[in-house]
C-alpha cells in the first residue's frame, strides 16, 4: 500500500511539473500568426522527452526548415535546449524537463 502511495505522489507531481513548464512554454513562446504550429510544438515537447526538428517536421506536418526554425526561436528565448551536443541530428528537450532519475 505505501508502494502505491509513493507512486501515486510521483505521479502527481510529474504532472504538477508538465503542467508548469506547458503552461510556461504557452506563455513564453514567440506567435506571430494565427496560423501559427507553436501551440502543437510545444505540445509535442511536453509529451516527448527528446525532440529532433525531423520528428516535429512529421508530426506537426511541417517542413523541417520551419520545425528548425520554431525550435531555434525556442532555444533563444531559453525555453528549451539542445541535449545532444551535436551539429546535426540535434534532439531538443524543453527547458527544466530533466524527468531522468529526477526526484521531484
């Protein structure tokens, strides 16, 4: 029972944490059209813990020059950052969502 209860806190509290950085992303993030694709991208961050402007390009129905260029006005503002250390094939995590081995 105290195994139950222990994941149930975790649980709460991840979702207290994507519930924050969700609603800090939404407000934060650049959205300079009606038609803007920011509102999923930063759905897509939430709900994934590595991101590659490829994989946003697909999911959001996208090109991979405008997924490039949404998460590069993301990593400006410092809302999220590259995790690779890469030149290319770069994964993109959002700021503060460091959920591996976290002890929230």
């Amino acid at each position: 029972m105290k195994a139950c209860l222990r994941a149930a806190e975790w649980g709460f509290k991840l979702h207290a944490h994507l519930t924050l950085a969700h609603r800090r992303l939404n407000e934060a993030a650049p959205r300079s059209r009606s038609t803007s694709h920011m509102a999923a991208l930063i759905n897509l961050l939430v709900r994934t813990p590595a991101v590659s402007a490829a994989a946003a390009s697909r999911s959001l129905g996208i090109t991979p020059h405008a997924a490039r260029a949404m998460l590069n006005a993301l990593e400006d503002l410092r809302l999220v950052h590259e995790i690779t250390g890469r030149g290319s094939f770069r994964l993109y995590a959002a700021t503060g969502l460091n959920l591996v081995g976290a002890n929230m």
